[in-house]
C-alpha cells in the first residue's frame, strides 16, 4: 500500500550535508511512492510537529541535526529506510526515547532520524515469565501491566528511556546486585544491520554478535524487538519492596560521607542507594537527599535503614513498603518518572564509575557545588549525584559474560549542569569547566587506574578504552569489521574496525 499524502509533512528544505558531501533531494527519496511505505509510517521535515515529535531530545546539549524523519509503523520498514539511506549514502540515526548522555551526536549533522518511536508495543508471557517488547518501549510503558502479570524486571533509574537503549548500553540500576544489569535479562532479539538484513541473536544465534550487542550495541545495529527474562514476583517477595527517602541538611553531609563509606562492599546485594545533592528552593540552601530501596522482606528492610535514621537526618519524606513498579514515580518525589524525563531542557553531564568511596572527596564536591549554587544562581537546577548499586549479582556472571566490561563498579558519580538560560555563555563555559575539575578530581579516588565510564553515561571526551576497555576492543572490533565496516552507526561512542587502531585512525566521529 502507497503511503498516503496524508503523513506527508513538506514544510522545510534542509540544510548543509554532512561533511560538505552533496545528498540526493531527501525530500524526494522519501516521498518517492516506489518506497511503498506501509500505513502508518511518518515521513516529516523540519517545521512540522510530527518532525518536532520524531527528533527531539532529552537534553539539547550537543544535539544532532535533522533534515527529514521517518517513523516506521513496523519493522519492514525500519529495514527499508535502512536500505534507502545506504542506497543514497545519507547518514542517519536510529532512536528509541532519545534520552542518551552522549555528546558524540553534534558531529551529525543534517541526516535522517530513523525513529522507532512507534515500535513500543510489548507482550508479556507469564507462563514463561518473559516479555517482548518493541525498540522503543520503556520500562514505565510496561511495568504495571508486568506487576499484573506477577512479574518483575531489572531497569534503570528512570521511567523514560528506552529498555532496548539501555539494554545496548548494559543497563546499570537499583537491582543490579539481585538481578543484574538489565542486559543480563535480555534472552533474544531482532537485529537490522548496517546492510539493512535482519537477524536473530541470541546464545545460539549470531551468537557472538549477540555478545557485542550487550555494551556496544549502538555500533553494531538497530534493534527492532526484544525478548527478557522476567522474574516472578512470588518468588521475590511478592514484588514488595522498601522505599526510604531521608533528607540531610548541609551541616550533616560530611557525618553522612563518612558513614557511607564505612559500608563500601559491605551493602548486601538486595539494596541501592541514590544521593542526590541538590538545591532546595524552599530552604535556599544545599541538600542531601539519600534514596534507599530494599528488596525484601519489610521487617529487615526497616532493620537495615535504622543506620541511616540514627544519624539524625533533617527530615524523612518518604518511608513506606511498596510494589516494585511504584518505585520509580515514588522515590526521591517521583524524579525518575517525572523530573527525570523533561525534554527539551540543557543538560551536561560528566560521570565516573567508582568501585571505591572518599568521604572527603565526596563531602568537598557537595561543597564546591554550593558555592556554585551561589555564584550561578540560573543553575541551580544542577546537581551532583552519587549511585551506589552494589554487584553481587552483576560480576557474578564473569567478566566475558557480555561486552559490557565494569562489572566491578560498585557506584556512579555523576555532576549534571543545568542552564535556565543556555544562552549565556558564561554559566554554560564555567559549567563546563567545573564538571570537568570534579570528574577529575573522582578519577583519583575511584579504584581504577585511570578514568573509567559506562558507556551510557559517556560524555563524549573519552578514549575509546575508557569506555570498552582494552581487553574487551579486539573482539569489538572484529564484530564492527564484520557487521559495519562503513561505520554507519559511527555516532554514538564510535568503534574502530581494528585494535589496537592505526597511527591515521580518527575514533570520535567527524
């Protein structure tokens, strides 16, 4: 069935090509009724709401640009805008939720986004205890409908990102010392490659291909739909788990720091903690807000937090045993299901991986933080966060278990500079430039050698062996030589196509 002028929104012409390369008309590749694009699928321009709705993102902070977008209705034609973009050599991004960290993206510039958006149904099998789900669906898409099926799953801090997003990333979150990383869940999935061909991957299909997509997915394909184990809820606790949100005022942080790292690798796997130091409007001064989940059994759960309210903390906001999937809209005043997913906002961010903590080092960020706060009033809304989650479960899978290679992380320090008004380029320089001194300063008290980030938290700045590791790259870079030598999915923390590299190889994209 032709696509009906009805989706068709020719409102812009786009503009210069990437890397001065000359692109046939998008406008009429796209449009071509050769294409035979199904009912439903959206093809839009710049100037239109359907563009708006298929490119915008979860931060403008190094954001790519679009000249056209295309919104498959399903996975046929996915694999045909794959095929239409190589056949005209124009380059393009394919996205769930775009809700990634990443920088690498300002390097792309007037391509097609291929935009899953409407591939985010899923189908839940409770009898195998599984779930199917489209390449954009996320985890507060499903999660109650899961619940209701007696099910539980591992995610992320947030409501909004793709699962298959964070799948290709590894999936770092509260449950990774029960659970394991969301990647660890994944069972199967169906794969377009860079040639536009559709495989299956799983343990015994394409099965190395597989390994690769589990920590460096978004180099080697586009996933369409994905199968996870699931967990059953009645095995778990009933799926119950306890929500504390304690808050700490400034004069107690340090107190604080020092108590948390009295418990580095001694947290049981069944726990995670989320601080967030941050500005509380209200107050006009600093805050600690220290989220933590304990999955199990209500009674120790209340045993184990007692250490926390012993040390006096200004106020409790929140102290209550709840079903997992009301987690995420709950904690820390719903800020992963609410705060968390504004679009369209500045965000830059700057991360670390720990497997060791510094209460010195973690009580003079929050310091250096406030007199941020004070000295940039229009960036207030940054803050400083420190994810503990511990990993029994993660390293028990063994190093090679996926490509993802920092399984012995134990937590994630992260700054996030907010700008209410990104054109003044002051704030934006200086934040820029704090981000980077505290970052630093965590490289040296993190347990690793040198600088180390999961690739989903990746600025952007990084060497390529600071985001896969050295001894993970031969491998990855055979698989990006086998199934993207063009190097069409360059954009996202790129991979080279062999390693160690050559003297002329140019890792980030350009």
């Amino acid at each position: 069935m032709k696509i009906s002028l009805a989706y068709l929104w020719v409102t812009a012409v786009y503009a210069a090509p990437l890397n001065s390369r000359q692109y046939p008309d998008l406008r009429g590749v796209l449009t071509n009724p050769e294409n035979d694009w199904s009912a439903g699928t959206v093809v839009s321009f710049a100037g239109s709401d359907e563009f708006h709705n298929a490119t915008n993102r979860w931060t403008i902070t190094g954001a790519p640009t679009f000249s056209a977008a295309i919104s498959p209705a399903n996975e046929g034609d996915v694999i045909a805008a794959v095929k239409l973009a190589r056949k005209y050599s124009i380059p393009f991004l394919a996205t769930g939720k775009r809700h990634g960290f990443t920088t690498t993206f300002k390097n792309f510039h007037e391509g097609l986004a291929i935009d899953l958006g409407q591939l985010k149904t899923y189908e839940i099998d409770p009898v195998a205890s599984t779930i199917t789900m489209g390449g954009s669906a996320g985890i507060g898409d499903f999660q109650d409908d899961l619940s209701e099926a007696g099910l539980m799953i591992q995610g992320g801090s947030g409501s909004c990102p793709g699962y298959v997003g964070l799948t290709v990333g590894a999936g770092v979150g509260r449950y990774m010392g029960y659970f394991g990383l969301v990647t660890d869940g994944l069972i199967s999935a169906r794969v377009v490659t860079a040639t536009g061909e559709l495989v299956q991957v799983s343990e015994t299909e394409n099965s190395d291909l597989f390994w690769g997509m589990r920590g460096a997915g978004a180099n080697l394909g586009i996933i369409t739909s994905a199968t996870f184990q699931a967990h059953r809820m009645a095995d778990h606790n009933g799926g119950y788990v306890l929500n504390a949100d304690i808050i700490y005022s400034p004069d107690q942080s340090a107190e604080y720091f020092k108590y948390l790292e009295s418990l580095e690798n001694k947290l049981p796997g069944n726990v995670a903690g989320i601080h967030i130091m941050s500005y509380n409007n209200v107050t006009g001064e600093g805050q600690l807000l220290a989220n933590w989940v304990w999955i199990g059994p209500e009674k120790e759960g209340r045993e184990f937090m007692e250490q926390f309210l012993k040390l006096g903390p200004a106020s409790v906001d929140a102290y209550e045993y709840i079903p997992w999937n009301k987690v995420l809209s709950t904690s820390i005043g719903g800020f992963g299901a609410e705060l968390l997913c504004l679009k369209e906002e500045y965000r830059d961010f700057y991360t670390t991986n720990l497997r060791s903590f510094s209460a010195p080092v973690f009580q003079k960020s929050f310091e250096r933080l406030q007199k941020w706060w004070e000295d940039y009033p229009d960036s207030r809304g940054s803050y400083i966060n420190i994810e503990v989650f511990p990993n029994q479960a993660t390293i028990a899978r063994g190093h090679d278990f996926t490509a993802y290679p920092w399984r012995d992380a134990i937590a994630y320090m992260q700054v996030g500079i907010y700008a209410d008004d990104p054109s003044v380029q002051k704030t934006i320089e200086d934040g820029t430039q704090l981000a980077i001194e505290l970052r630093k300063t965590w490289d040296e008290i993190s347990g690793y050698p040198e600088h180390t980030i999961y690739v989903n938290y990746a600025h952007g700045d990084e060497t390529i062996e600071q985001v896969y590791r050295a001894d993970k790259l031969p491998r990855l870079a055979a698989l990006k030589k086998q199934w993207d030598p063009s190097n069409v999915f360059g954009f996202n923390n790129p991979l080279p196509t062999q390693y160690p590299v050559s003297n002329n190889y140019t890792w980030r994209a350009s």
